[in-house]
C-alpha cells in the first residue's frame, strides 16, 4: 500500500486540503472521509500523466 502526506483544515462546514507533493491541486469535501477520497481522485489523475504541466514539491540536500 502507497502512503502520502496531506494537509487539512475545516473551514466552515467543508474540510480543505492539499497533497503535500502537489499544493497547487486543492480539493475539499463535505466530511474527512469524503476530502480523504477526494485526495485519492486527484492523486490519480495527477500522476496519470494526463493533466500537463503538474508541479512538484522536492527536497534538495547540500553541503
């Protein structure tokens, strides 16, 4: 099984998120549960290679 983080909050009545890899993709839901899934669905079609352009979040080590 795949893991990757997330960010989260409520506002209001609907939770907002983001993947952490890519916060330029929002998406919301209406319970965690349903912004959970949401997650998923955007995961998907961001790395299915169909949407151009997709920016990535990297970390980079020096000296």
């Amino acid at each position: 099984m795949n893991s990757m983080r997330y960010v989260y909050w409520q506002e209001d009545e609907m939770w907002l998120g983001h993947l952490e890899e890519y916060p330029d993709y929002m998406t919301q839901g209406e319970s965690l549960d349903e912004l959970k899934e949401n997650l998923k669905d955007i995961y998907k079609e961001l790395s299915s290679g169909t949407i151009p352009h997709v920016r990535h979040v990297a970390e980079l080590q020096f000296a």
